[in-house]
C-alpha cells in the first residue's frame, strides 16, 4: 500500500508540472481524490494494529498533495494572467481610426449663403411644398392650360392636377394669397422639370424672391440684385437686365451678370460675351395680383428666380451639374467653408 502511495505521489508530481491551466490543475486533483479514496479502501484489509500508522501516512500524503494543488493553482493563476494580459495588449503606438467630419453640401451652402445676403436686406424665408397644385404651379401665374409657356417647363404629374412644382414661383402666390403687402420673402426649394444635359437636372434647385408694396419699381429689383451680386461674387460684379417673357411678369427681364472669371473681357466660360445669364424676374404681373387678392392699382412687386445650382456653378467653377447629385465625397468636401 505504501508503493502505491508512493506511485501516486510522484505521478502527481510529475504530472501537475504540465498543467497550464486551472481547469487542468482542478481535473488533476479530482484524479487524486478518487485514486486515493480506492487506496484508502484497502484499509480494511490491514491488520488491526498497522491502521493508525499508515493513517497518519496518508494524512501527510494528502496533506502534502493539497499544498502542492494550492501552489500550482498560483502559479498556473498567474501563467493564464500573464497570457490574457499579452493577447488583449493595446499599442498605443498605433494609429487611431479616424472618422472624417461631415460637411454641408455646396447647395446647402450656396443655398445659405443666399438666405444671409437676402436676409440682410430685410428677407424673410417661406417654403413651399414640392407637390404643387396646377393652380399655384401655372393658372394663377398667369399660365393657364394650353398656354406656350408650359411646354418649357414639362414636368412630372402625380394626377390630373397635382404635379412636382417646375419653379419656386409658386410660392409667390401661397404668400400672397396669405399675407397683405408689404410683403418680402425668399423661397428656397427644389423643382422639377424634365430636362437632362451637361447643365440641366431633372431636380435642381431655385430660389425664388418676392417683394410687393407700394411705389416699388424695376430700379428695386436692379438694386437689389446688385448687392446680391456683389456679395455672392465680387464686389466689381455687376448686373445686366435684358428684356425677356415670363407670363408672370410685365415686363419681365432676363439678368446677367459681368463674367467673374474674366471680369468682362470676354472668356471661354462666358462664351465671349463678358455677360453671363443668371436668373429670370420682373415686375408682378396685375393679373397675378388681382389672383392673389392683391390690388395692382395700389401695390407693385418684382419678383426673381434663380437656379441655385447655376450660381454654386458658378461660383466654384462645376462644368456638369452632375457631379453636385453623385455625392462622391472626394468632390463635395472641396467647398467646406
Ligand atoms: N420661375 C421662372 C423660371 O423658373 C423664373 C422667374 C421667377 C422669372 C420670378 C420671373 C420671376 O424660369
């Protein structure tokens, strides 16, 4: 019994050497215990007088083994520590990740930059809805069915009478309808046509300007397009009317603006010309007064629209409209502010 012990002893002692984890440590003493217990079972079969010495042997045996379990488990303890703390070590001498800032989109920021320079002179911003009436998109712009003007502005029906609005205009006779003069409003949004070319969209952006009251003249309108292009361009920028047709208008005109890139000499990009086309406006017309409850006897108004994509076009130097719709990030973070 005693060589048993013995063996025992030192497959123990040998073995628990390999263990590298606690699990193993605690499997081998569970391997102990029951080999030890079927030792012990032997007892019985030992004369009397020979108990209580080989007792006390296997009390010390036992006694030795536990120590021997409790120091490995430290040791096997510290080995799984050390393992974790190597697999789950930070670099701090690696690169972080970066996460790159959004920006404001260039028609947001022409779009805004357009609101501040109107605002400035006492603007205030109304926004229309992007489904239009027939009504509001044409009839009461003085463009009833059948009327020429519309083939220009073909668009997107929804139904006999709801369509996606061609121009902010639209919005000059919600407000007027709403509000008595003086009136004084800018009105940003998206429009729709069905137009598609180097320059054209079929969704762009325009942003409409109204302003009726008493005495208010086409020198008004000039005025205020003069700071506008001051502001947006350069402060030499200057402004051209030329006679045009808006069935919303009387007279209407057609603005121009002097060539930023060539300061008017004449260049590739104003075609020569050292003028480039930049909105439509004109007086109100009485008959979209009088539509809007507006008495044309007593007030006038001019009102103007421009594309917001020309102007950012312009203004950044953007050959095809495209490009502002693909929102490929390595172009639009060009014209962070
Ligand atoms: N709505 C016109 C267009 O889209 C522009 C315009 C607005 C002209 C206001 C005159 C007055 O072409």
């Amino acid at each position: 019994m005693k060589e048993k012990i013995e063996t025992l002893r030192q497959t123990i002692t040998s073995e628990i050497e390999q263990t590298q984890t606690g699990r193993a440590v605690y499997e081998l003493k569970v391997r102990f215990q029951s080999e030890l217990k079927e030792i012990m079972s032997g007892m019985k079969d030992l004369p009397k007088e020979e108990r209580p010495a080989f007792g006390k042997i296997v009390n010390e045996f036992k006694q030795a083994m536990e120590e021997l379990f409790e120091a490995r488990s430290v040791v096997v303890k510290e080995m799984e520590m050390q393992k974790k703390y190597a697999s789950e070590r930070i670099d701090i001498t690696m690169p972080g990740k970066t996460r790159k800032a959004g920006a404001l989109h260039p028609i947001t920021l022409v779009k805004n930059q357009l609101i501040d320079i109107f605002a400035g002179m006492g603007f205030k911003v109304f926004e229309g809805p992007e489904i239009e009436t027939d009504y509001y998109n044409f009839t009461a712009l003085n463009t009833p069915k059948d009327h020429p003007a519309r083939d220009m502005q073909d668009t997107f029906y929804l139904a006999e009478n709801l369509l996606l609005r061609t121009q902010t205009s639209a919005g000059q006779i919600r407000v007027m309808e709403k509000e008595n003069p003086p009136i004084k409003i800018l009105s940003p949004g998206r429009v729709f046509r069905s137009d598609d070319d180097a320059t054209h969209s079929p969704m762009f952006h325009q942003m409409e300007g109204l302003v009726v009251d008493k005495g208010i003249t086409l020198c008004d309108l000039q005025g205020m397009l003069a700071e506008f292009a001051r502001k947006m361009f350069t402060s030499s920028t200057k402004v051209r009317l030329r006679p045009s047709y808006f069935p919303f208008t009387e007279p209407s005109v057609e603005v121009d603006l002097s060539c930023s890139e060539c300061g008017g000499k004449g260049c590739r990009l104003c075609k020569g010309t050292g003028w480039i086309e930049v909105l439509g406006a004109g007086m109100v017309n009485r008959r979209v007064l009088e539509n809007c409850g507006v008495d044309p006897d007593e007030y006038t108004g001019f009102a103007f629209g421009m594309g917001i994509e020309r102007i950012a076009m312009l203004k950044y130097g953007v050959n095809n409209i495209k490009t502002l719709f693909e929102n490929d990030t390595r172009f639009i973070e060009q014209f962070e502010e």
